[in-house]
C-alpha cells in the first residue's frame, strides 16, 4: 500500500521525539494541518506510540443497515480491520469527528493488541473508555462515548485515505503519539523527518537546560547567537548527543 | 451500482411532494436521520431536485497534493466526477461539513448542467455562488465561501457511500431536494414512498384547505375522525386526486 | 397567567419601534439577555410582530414515546398548543436550539393563523418553510428543517416559563419581532419600555436626518450637545412626533 | 411519580454493569439516545451510581428574577431541590447544555450527599469541582464552572420531565453512570434491562477473557460460532456465573 | 499607515472581479487564509466593495465600564472609528466572530456612508440590518443583531492589525467585496494580484462560454490543450479583453 | 501601567479563596463576565495563581509574515513578552479561543517561570503540555495543541486590553487561578474583593462544616436565620477565622 515501510531506525528514533517538534518539522515543509485536532491518550503511557496508519472509514448509520444483526456477519467491515490491521500498524478510525457513539470498545480493543498493533486513534470516542486506557495498548479519541458505534457510525471502508480530527491520514502514513496528541508523518517523508526532529530534540534539550539555569531565550531558541551553538556543540560532546 | 434504477413514474411522482412528506414516510419505516443537515439551496427553483446520487469524497488537503497544478490532471476526482455525473444524476459531495473553502464553483458546475445532471449538492459551501444561483440546475450548499477548494479539500473518490450533512448517501439512492432542503431515500424505497407521499400529499392538501375553512386540526390531521375521511374521499372525488 | 395584559395602545407602540431600540430600552434596565438569538423571520412582512407569549416546551424525544401514533392522540401538546393559544399571542416554542428535526409545519401554523394568533417563534426550524413564508402570519425559526418533530423533539408542556434562543421566555412577556429578529419584554415593563421606546424612536429618526442632511454624530447621538436638543425639539413640532 | 421503583436487586445488578452493555440493550429496544453526552465524572469512584432520577430545570436567568437576595428565598428551586431530593435518588438537572456558569457547588452538593442522594448530574459545569470531587457522592458534569448559577441559570422547576445532554429523562427513571458517562433507563424497562445486561456482562467478561488468550472476535463476538456459546457454558460453571 | 496606498486602476481593476478568483490568485502565492469566514452581505450591491482597511478592535465588554453613558463621550472608539475613517476606505470590525450583540447600527452606518467610506465588514452583527440593507454603502456581517454593542462588546483599539472572521487584517489592506463574501488582500500584493486576477477573470469567462457551447472541462479549465490557449486568443481578439 | 498595583497582603488573601467565591464577589458589584470560560490548568498545583495580568494578543497568523525566521527575530512579540513579563505578573494570551495551533511551548514557558512570572494562560492550548505541567509555576489552557504557533497565531501585541474566553482583560488586572479555573479581578477592585471574599471563605467554611454535621442549607447558607449568624460568631471565635 506503500512504498515507504516504515524502518525500524526510523520508528526508534520517532519514539524519542515529541509530536511538537515532528509538528515544526513538518511545518517547515510546508504541511501544516497534520496534527489531529482534538484528540487525547486515554492514559499517559510514558511512551510514543509509532506506527504505519492503517485505516478505518465510518459513514452515517442508516438504522436498516445497521441492527445488531450486523455484527454477526463476519464481513462487517469494523471487525475486519481489527483482525486484518497488520502487526505494529496503527488503526486510524475517521469518525467524523463524532463521539456521539462509541468508534469500537474494550473487547475489539483487546483483541488489537494481542494482535499486535502498535496502537489506536479516533477521532470519535470509545466506549468502555476506563479499560482500554489500562490495556498495553496506546489510545487515542476525543471523549468516552458509550452507545454503540451501530447507532450514527456505519463502518464502510478499510485502509482507503482519509480525514482523522481534520488531518489527512492515508494508509502506511507514520502515526506518532505522545502524552499530548497525535501527527501524521507522510510515509515518504518519515525518515527525514525522524532525522531532523531527533537533531532538533537534542537543541532543545540543550536549550531547556540553559533557560533552567538562567538563559535568555533570546539568542539561544532559535540558535542566532553563535556562541549558542557552540555550547551546543560541547553540550552535544559531554552528554554523547 | 444499484438495482434500483429510479422509474420515470416515480420521479414524475417525487417532483410533486415535499421533502417534509418523504421525511415522514421515511420515518414510519425507521429512518430518521436521511435528511440532509443545514444545506439550503442557492436559489429557489419553484421544482423539486429529483435524481439518482453520484457522490463525491472529500478529505481534508495536505498542501503538497493540492498545489494549483493539480487541477492540470485530467484525472483528478473533481473533475472526473463533473464529467462522469450521468445523466439525470445528482451529484452529492462529503465536504466534511466545512464550508472553509469551496467544494466547486460555476464553470464546474455550468459545465454538470450542460451534462445534464440533475442537481448538485455539498455539504460545504460553492464558491461563485451568486453565479450558481443563475443557473437552470438547482444546487444546495451550507453557504458561500470562495477559496479554491485545494485550499482544505482534496476530492479523493468517486462514487463511494459517503456522509454529506450526516445522511447517509449511497450511490444510486434517490435524492430529491425542494425549496428547503434535500433527503436521501434508498434506492429500494423509492417507489413505495414515492406511492405513500403521494397518498399523504393529497391529505395535506386537503387538510390546509379544510383548515382553511375554519376547521380545527384535531380529528382532521391525522385523521382521527371518521368524517374527515368521508370528506377527503369527496374532496378527491371533487378535485381528481 | 399575568397581571399584565397587553394594552391596545402599548401594542401599537410597539408595532411602530424596532427590535434594536426595545433592546437598548432593557439594557438601560439592566436586561441584557432579552433578544432572541440566531432567529430570523421566514418572511418580511413590512410590520411587527407584537403579542403575549404562550409557550410549548419540548424535551429530547424518546423513541417508544414518539411513533406517528401519537399525533392521533387529541391531548398532543402540540396539538393542543395550536388549539389553545389566545388569540393575538405568540406562540413561543423552546426546540432547545435544534433544528435537527421541525418545530412545526405549514397546516399546524396555518390553524394558529386562522385562529388568530400573532405569530409564532421556534429556536428550532419549521418544516414547509417555504409555504410558512406566504402565510399572513409573522414566523421566526433559525432556519428551515424537514423532519417530523417526532424525531428528536417531543411536546411535554404548555404555557410554562421556557427559554428560546437563550432568552428567558415567561407566559405573558411581550414579544415583539422585525425584519431583523425577536425580543422578550417582561410583562411588567411593556407600557414604559414603549413609552420609551416611542421617544427613543423619535430621537433616531431626527437623528438619522440629520446625518443624510451632513451632521457628525459626536453631540447628536446621543445628544451630548444642547443644540441637538433645541434641533429636535423643532423638528418634533415639524413633524408632529 | 413512577409506577416502577427501583427494586433492590435491579439496583444491585445495575451497579455491576457498564453503561455501554446498558446502552447496547436500550438500542436492541429502539432506544438510541439515552446517553447523556458529554458530561463525565468529575473522580472515578469504582463503583456505579444508580437511582432514580429526580430533576431540576433551569432556564435562561433574567437579570432582575436572579440577584444574589434570590438565595434568601426558601422556596428557591434550586434550594428545594437539595433539600427534597429523596434518599437514593440521583438529581439530574437541565442545564440546556452550558457551563457558562455553575450549575451548583460544594455546599449544596454535601448536603445533597449528607441527605442520601445516589449521585448528581448536570450537563453544564459544576464550581468548586475540585472540592466535589473528593465526596463521597457521584457527580458528573461537562467542565468545572466557576460563577454563580444566577449567573445564567434560573431554577423553574422540579421534578418535571427534562433533557440532560440531548438525553430524554423522566422523574423517577433509572439513572446509571460509570467512569465514563451517564445513560438513563425508562422506569418499565429497568428490570429487563437489568437482567439482560447482566447476562450480556457474563459473556463479556468471558469474551475478553478469550481474547485474551488468543481468541478472535469473529464467531466469538458476537457468538456466531456454536463452539462459542459451548465455551461460555463451561466458563459460566466454573466461574459462577 | 502603509506604503502601499491603492491606486485607482488597481481599485477599478479589482471592482470586475470576484472574489473566488482572487482567492486563487493569493492561493498561488501561498495565502490560504484571507477570506473572511462566514460573513454575508446585507443586500447584494451589484458591484464590487473594494477599499483600504480601517480597522477597529472590540473586546468582551465589562460592565462597569459599558454603561450607555459610554457613548456619551466624544472619544468613545467606536463612534471615533465612524468619524475618522477615511473616504474611500472600508470600516473592518473584530468583533470576535460573535453576533451576540451588535457591531454597529444604522446611524452610525448612514454617518460612514456620508463620509465616503467604502463599505463596513463585521465577524458579528449589525442591528437595524434591514435599514443598513437600503443603504447605499456595502456591508457584510454574520447576521443580524439587535442588542446594543455595549452588551457583549467594547470598542478599545482604532486601526490596529487585526483578525476578522478568522482572516488577518492589517490598516491599509485591501478589503474586496463580492455578492458571495469578503477578501483581503495584503498592501504591497494588490497591484499584482489585480492583474493577474483580471487575466484570470478573462479565461473564466472565455471558458464559461465555451462550457455553455458544450466543452468539455478537460483540456480547457485549466488550459492543459494547446487548442483552448489558441481559442482563448481568438476569443480576446474578439472581445476585446 | 496600573494605579493599582498587588498588595502584598491583597495577594495572600487571594491566595487562599476560591475562583468560585472571588466570582460571586464580582457578581455582587454587577460583573458577570470575568471568568476566563473553558480553561483548566495542566496540573493541580494545590496553591492558588495570583498576579497581575500582562497580556500578549494573537491574530491570525498570515502565511508570508509567519515563516520560521521570524523566531530569529530578537523583536518578535511571544519571545519578547517572555523575556519582559515583570515578576509576580501573569502572562494571559488572547488566542482567539483557537487550540488549533499552540500559544507557547515548554522552552518559553521555562523561560517564564526562571524569570519569576506568577503563572501562564491562554484560550488556546500548549504544546509540550506534558513537561509545563510538571513545571513549578501553574499554567492554564483550553487543551494540547502540538502544532508551533506560527501555523495559525502571530503574535501582535503586548500588554493591550484582550478578551481571554471571553472575559476581559486589562494589563494589570488581577488574575487568580485555583485548581477548578481562573478570573479576572479589575484592578481597582482587588482589594475590597480580597477582603469580602475572605469573610465569605469563613462563613462557607461554616456552612460546609454545619451541614457535614446534619444542618439543612435553608437558613444557613446563605444565612436568613438569626441563629446561623449566632453560631458562625462562635465558630469564629472557636476557629480563629
């Protein structure tokens, strides 16, 4: 589905930076509406979620079609993406940004991660909010929402592109989230960016340690003293960044 | 796409009823939610919209797919679909709601009515509205709004079930808008709500002219007296209904 | 239901002043929250809108409580509130701020009509609009909607205090509607806020005058110079205001 | 007020189940829109809040009806609510939706608790949340809000049928609310919904149980596979259920 | 203010164009967001609003200080802003996109149009709106707004940078108004984007009669074929373009 | 910029109230607008925010003004208000209540804190958010927002009179945060605010205290009965309050 996989030296160094840096890398080429508005972790996990978009596309329910009958065909369209989402893929759910009812609860959640995702994102909600957020598994929505998706979400299409809280989601695109919120990285972009993000974590890394110990920002965040990136330079040398 | 394919009878019958009486035929048989939601149309036609759906999708844009070059592909979606649209079709497009920038503007859409398309319909907002408005084609939208729609739409897929206002629209469903909004009715239930609407037309009309005379809505609408029934059967007798 | 009936002459004060000045004569009381919100009328029809309100509650419709069958049931408060409301009153609905499904449609309204009503007003929308809109009778809602209140509106009481469109609504207040929107006034102050008001009038009209005829506003309006005063005076007596 | 008390043992069976299984059995009976949205917990109890609802409905507060001498009045709704509220009962008031300002605080909130009350819910915003959320009462809102209700809100009336977060809600319906939100349950349907639900959480429990040991959801959720049902047969001896 | 004053050709240019087509011109150059969101005009001129920005910032009024004694004073900034707004130029409000309470009134508005203003933009509301719709000065708003400003709103600031409907405005900018919506154009860009968007409004026009003889979008809109660049010469020949 | 700078033991004394109380206070004086609406702070710090207001306004961002360079820009106004927000104050950010994009980051917002400022707020959202809530200086915001501030917010102006949602905000306002949200004090009134706000903190400590022991609210909170005065006397007394 793409020809960008992701390489497991890119997804270690995208699991030690921060979605708002991947965010100014992104920006500084142009792409600016890649974050996923409004979402958050269900719980803080402490670490980044990292991952291959795989894709899910929820429609209005029209009540006929979507009885709980519905859920005993094998084919319903939401079932299958949780047992075809491939392991260390990232279900990303666009939901319409509806959180009216649930995109999927804790049992379908379960059976993700013993499968083997690397996480989940709607930009909806999920029902059974307070298991999932203690499942080893990251998650992602808007807010908890207990009826069932059955009742306005109609699952309609796998890995097909897609709108995710606003933010263009196409399937194999790098999924990054942290403690605050959630970005996708174009798949072809996801090394150079994982590259530039993890030089930027070091500057600023360096710089909140100068500002804990008295420095102006000006001059140093951005780096336009030189004498900034010379302490970098040393920095960079006595901490092996 | 659908086994349905709208009758002549039946469109003939749906261009004389409202979309308030298909509403309530829709309901009796459990669907709710098929009107499309805060779309009003450009100008009013003094004619229903009558057509088979032909959808459009949108997502939300990523700036380096949606330069002004792109509209130099003869195959991009947008303008695919104004040129595939058949015949007597409507086209309805899943602006995600957002009427930020344009779903389409007037040269495209001069060019769906000299295709002879049905009707137009977006979720979003037509730019050139005032333009549109001119038009022999009735067309719907959220409201005006004149930046390109690169600007925050990329037209992804043709002919998809999609949402547009939270209705639920697959292709082939009937589409009938009058001179305050539009509803989508599956394509299987056309003929029979086409039947009934007609029926409930013929008693609305008789009931405002009852109540017109004088008479009270109680007994009368619904009918819950007998004697209003004699009366209507007179008064369809009278009148050729 | 109030001490305070609307005098003949307090009505036709009203008839002649507008939504903007009855607002500004509240605000001077304190009264900040009077208008209407995001109200607008069906038609114009070149005069006032001014009666007591008679108020229809609705709740959150539930499913087994709203089949079409309930209209068959003569006790309907909607029905009844049709039925009920004095004559030269309002009808003042309280849709929650939803014009997901209708308020009310064209035969209800035009009984109101018929049986002399003033007008009524919906935070919600009215289904037929269009036909509404012809009706010699003065109609605000927020904007048209197609489906049967059923859907998501049930009818549970009359006459009680109510809010629409985040204005405090009480049996009895006097509502006045123009071209531009709807306000509330508190039984209560009707006869001095159209005394006022009528004043307030006159001095606005003068004073528009003098702006096409040149004059800044600085010291006219408000009239903050002497000679503003003297003006009108003399033009009062011009014109016999 | 309801022919159906909450019987102690439907009671007991409502505090072990989840709002979603409960919303998933209300939609089996057509009943869709009996969550209340988007209001949340304002501290995870570990335990459900159950108990018929007794209501409060406020309206938009107009200026001269709510100055802090209102308070003074014994007979204030809001006042009377806390105090009248029967033991075991869950007060759930009608906010229309907004935490501009509060919809009660901490003071009448204890002596809602010291009185009996199962839990309290609004769908506006709670002040003194920080202090709320560490009774030992169940408390659900949309945010905290810090004015005061006179603020925005005026307290018409008890007990009287109300929406609460678009949900209908009935004196004397069974309100549940878990750590993720609130759903309500008409008065006659609560014992079977009971029952049900209870059934429903056994397979459940035994469904991820399964999923946790490798299982895949389809066949197993729902149990279309007769091996399913077979496997739940054997787990509900040995585990009692 | 700035340094780039509009000169008349500019002006006369930019009367004959829309604002769809400027939108794509600034497009091109990497402005995505100078439409005015969501504003309308009051009535619809028939031409073109174009002029230099005069700005006026409101902020959330506070009570104290918003008596109607405010207007009182000469230097109040709203009424300042109507008195020394410069001919020609056009009055843009930030009225934090909330038409809660009104920007402006017909007075004030009738004093700008004596004054030579170009035309007046609100992101709120205008009161006496069907008033201001008579005059012969353009104005666009959300919709109308009877409270007096003072409610929601204080005027502090005159021709300070601004953001109007979600678009930034800076003093000087150049403001275009069509039938459909707003625009601004930054300073130093109108001369370029006037010529550019008249030869674009040349091809549209070209193109559209050639739709309405039956082309075909491909190849002509954009001009991919060498032919429609051929024919479009003609066509300028023709029609002198 | 104020002539009425903090007192020393004003501040100590908001320390130690409620927003809740300081909101009523200013409702008794006729201002109901000076909550800062849908705030909440990123960590409860268990202490009171108190300081006075130094403001930095946003506006939309334009694309050609907001590129990364200007971060290079000793002169640009987020850096500079950092580096000039006066000890003790707090820094309040008018970003249009857009979370769309940050207003400030955790290097910036360490920048603040090292400097002494008392605490941070916006009606946008912080990047970082994870690392300034653990920060030892409280900060407030509507949510997360990862994407750098420049994609959608310039920063224009420092220390002018803001809206913060939708409260009004001069420089040199009193702003005090607890753990439920925050409020705006003017200036002039923090005193006499600190004071009363102060005796209603005893009497509700009382209140809350007697009605822990059993008392009803009616005649106690507030106190309409002689006798409650009686026994907050003695509990004063007894408490030393």
């Amino acid at each position: 589905m793409t020809d960008h996989p992701l390489k497991p030296e890119t997804k270690a160094k995208l699991e030690g930076i921060s979605v708002a840096t991947i965010a100014t890398a992104l920006y500084k080429r142009g792409l600016r509406n890649q974050a996923i508005q409004d979402v958050r972790p269900l719980s803080q996990k402490g670490r980044n979620m990292v991952g291959p978009a795989f894709t899910l596309r929820y429609m209005p329910a029209r009540e006929d079609r979507n009885t709980l009958a519905e859920f005993r065909n094998p084919e319903h369209p939401q079932r299958v993406a949780i047992e075809t989402c491939p392991e260390g893929h990232v279900l990303v759910m666009d939901s319409r940004k509806s959180a009216y009812a649930a995109s999927a609860g804790d049992i379908l959640i379960t059976r993700l991660m013993m499968r083997g995702a690397a996480g989940i994102v709607t930009d909806g909600g999920f029902r059974d909010a307070m298991n999932i957020a203690k499942l080893d598994l990251p998650a992602y929505h808007h807010r908890p929402s207990s009826p069932t998706n059955l009742t306005t979400n109609e699952a309609i299409a796998i890995n097909e592109p897609i709108g995710c809280g606003d933010a263009p989601v196409f399937p194999g695109d790098i999924v990054v989230g942290d403690d605050d919120s959630v970005i996708i990285i174009p798949a072809h972009l996801a090394d150079e960016i994982a590259d530039e993000a993890v030089e930027m974590t070091a500057y600023e890394d360096f710089a909140i340690e100068q500002v804990r110990n008295g420095a102006s920002i000006i001059g140093l965040y951005p780096a336009t003293r030189e004498e900034s990136l010379d302490k970098f330079a040393e920095w960079r040398k006595a901490n092996n960044r």
